[in-house]
C-alpha cells in the first residue's frame, strides 16, 4: 500500500511538473515581437496570428498608386488595438514593417504603452535620437525599434516654432504625453 501511494505521488509530481507551458502574453511588445506578431510576419498569416480578432484590409483602388495599404486591428467587440503596414501594397507574401500601437494593454517589458509620459519612457530605455518635425518630435529608442511620437503643444513654447533647434531630452517635460508608438521592422 505504501508502495501505491509513493507511486500515485511521484506521477502526480511529474503530470504537474510536465503541464503546458504558459501562452505568451499577447500584449508583450518585444523588440522584435509583439505577442504573436513577428518581424517575420507576411500579411498572409494574419488571420492566424489574430484568430481571435478581427483583420481588416483596405484596397488603395488603384494597384498602381504604389501607396502601403493600413491593415487594422480590432477586437471581436470592435476596440481597435493595432495598425499595421505592410513593406509592400497588395502583396500578400509582405512583411509587416510598422506597427502602430493603438490599445493601452500593450506593453514593454518595461511597463511603457500608450499612456506612458516622456519621464516614464526616459526612465525605462535609452533614448537614441530625437527628431524635431512641424508639429511633433520623434523619440526613437533602439532598444526595441520603437518611436515614440509628442505633440509639440507638450514641449516649452521656445522649442514649438523652431523646425532647426536640436532637442535634447532634457528639455522635454518628464509629464509630456506619448500621442503615437509605433514599431519599426
């Protein structure tokens, strides 16, 4: 008896220690990956790789016009939560290059989304450049292929107007709001 109950214990032991292993988090932005979605991605395994979302694919009209066709993201409820852009238009063996993050849930490894301030990302990554545009500055971080873009009414009004000025991140306020993040592949 003694016997069946060490046996009964050791295989319990071993089904439990050989359970599933856990499903990657599907709101894990990676450097080179965000959930299931890969750099290596084609538009083609879209489907797949949503299964439970819905994929939305809209035709520019004209196969011609050379413009990359957005391919959006939405939940079975209808919350959108990514844009995609494919390397090339209407070709379903593309990658996927850019990714732009719309959902909140999505996050880094290091707790940056959407909602996350300039302070917040400052803290977490190294920031690699910053681009000064029109109306926005782009930070970018190597790290994990990512840019993060700012509206510029976020900035002192001394760095607003001046398209030449070199921005350092020490001029950003710490409280800025992230207006877009986007992923580069």
């Amino acid at each position: 008896m003694k016997n069946f109950i060490i046996v009964v214990l050791l295989c319990t032991v071993f089904l439990t220690s050989c359970g599933k292993e856990s499903a990657p988090d599907p709101f894990l932005i990676k450097k080179n990956h965000i959930g299931l979605l890969t750099d290596s991605t084609t538009v083609k395994h879209l489907d797949a790789v949503f299964a439970n979302d819905s994929v939305v694919r809209f035709v520019a009209g004209d196969e011609f016009a050379g413009s990359v066709n957005i391919i959006e993201v939405y939940e079975k409820g209808g919350k959108k939560l990514l844009d995609l852009s494919p390397r090339e238009a209407l070709d379903s063996t593309a990658v996927i290059s850019t990714v732009r993050i719309i959902d909140e849930r999505y996050k880094t490894e290091k707790d940056i989304s959407v909602l996350s301030t300039f302070g917040e990302l400052q803290k977490a990554y190294k920031i690699s450049k910053i681009d000064n545009l029109i109306n926005s500055i782009v930070v970018s971080v190597n790290e994990i292929n990512a840019a993060f873009t700012i509206d510029k009414k976020e900035l002192p009004a001394s760095l607003r107007f001046d398209m030449s000025l070199s921005i350092d991140p020490i001029q950003i306020p710490e409280k800025a709001k992230i207006k877009y993040f986007m992923l580069h592949w």
